[in-house]
C-alpha cells in the first residue's frame, strides 16, 4: 500500500501585524483524505491561518505548499483553493443541543 499524499504542507509559519506575533511556528503535515479542524476561543489565530493558507494575509516567515507546489507567495486566484468565512454561524447556539452535537 502506497503512502498517502500530502496535501498541505505549512512549515514554520509565522504572521505578525507590526510588533503582535500572532501566528507562531506553526506547522502542519495534512495527507490526501484527511479532515483539519480548527478549533479555539476568539482571537486565536483560526481565521488568520485560513486567511494564510488561501493567500489573503501575507505570511512573515515559513512556506506553504497546497499539493507538493510552493504556494507561499503565489497570489489567491492562483491557489486553486476557497474558503467562505462565516463568522455568525453559531453566534446563537441551540441551547437544547449539547455542543458535542454542534461541532
């Protein structure tokens, strides 16, 4: 059996906004058919990453690879990628519905 692909590959990314190291070291090894979730507070770093790998926010050291092709300063429409922000999806949770269920 053949070894899984690697989709996303981000090694050693790091984003500032001025002196705020907002995004640190952070490094992932995503293969073909595997899930990524993103979870945390407000203000961690989800969407900024998102933002990161799509192309929208400019990263200050580290790479991005999206299917074994250097992606770090390769322009939006040319990722061949798309994520939707959808920041008031669940501003109201369903009080009746355990959050195990929401996610």
């Amino acid at each position: 059996m053949s070894e899984a692909k690697t989709v996303l590959d981000i090694q050693n990314l790091k984003k500032n906004y001025g002196s705020v190291e907002v995004l640190h070291d952070i490094n992932i090894d995503m293969k073909e058919a595997e899930f990524l979730v993103l979870l945390g507070p407000s203000g961690c770093g989800k969407s900024t990453l998102l933002n990161c790998i799509a192309g929208l926010e400019t990263i200050n050291e580290g790479a991005i690879q999206i299917g074994g092709k250097d992606m770090t300063q390769t322009p939006p429409g040319e990722r061949d990628i798309a994520w939707c922000s959808s920041p008031m999806r669940f501003t109201q949770p369903c009080r009746w519905v355990k959050i195990s269920r929401s996610v």
